[in-house]
C-alpha cells in the first residue's frame, strides 16, 4: 500500500521509538501503545502525515488499531 521503502523506514523508526528512554513504563494498553509509537515512527519518514489513512487501514485489518475508549 505505502511501498516497501516507507515501510522499513516507518518501522526502523517505530522501533527506534520503543527504546525512548522517557517512555519506560507504559501507560497504555499494548495495542494502543504500539499505535503510538508506530505513528511517531511513520511521522518522521512522512512528515505530513499523508500517509496515516493507509497505514491506519492496515492496522484495522490486521487488528492492531487501538479500540476506542469509553
């Protein structure tokens, strides 16, 4: 959908973000937790978030977008 190169950039960088030093406790469930840091990841190799509607589309059909809370 976004291409193998944005692919393996948005996850080096995704998995960049789990070893934040900042962020050692989580606060969030893990599926939502992941969410985040797989946007932070996806935002430094597009910037302008173009890309957010296709990956937020793959997240639902592989069951990894967070549920909503309420």
């Amino acid at each position: 959908m976004c291409g193998q190169e944005f692919t393996a950039k948005a996850l080096l960088f995704t998995l960049k973000s789990f070893d934040d030093a900042s962020d050692k406790v989580p606060k969030e469930k893990c599926d939502e937790y992941f969410f985040h840091r797989f946007v932070s990841g996806t935002s430094v190799v597009d910037n302008e978030f173009s890309n957010l509607p296709k990956v937020r589309d793959v997240l639902k059909a592989r069951g990894l977008l967070p549920k909503p809370r309420g």
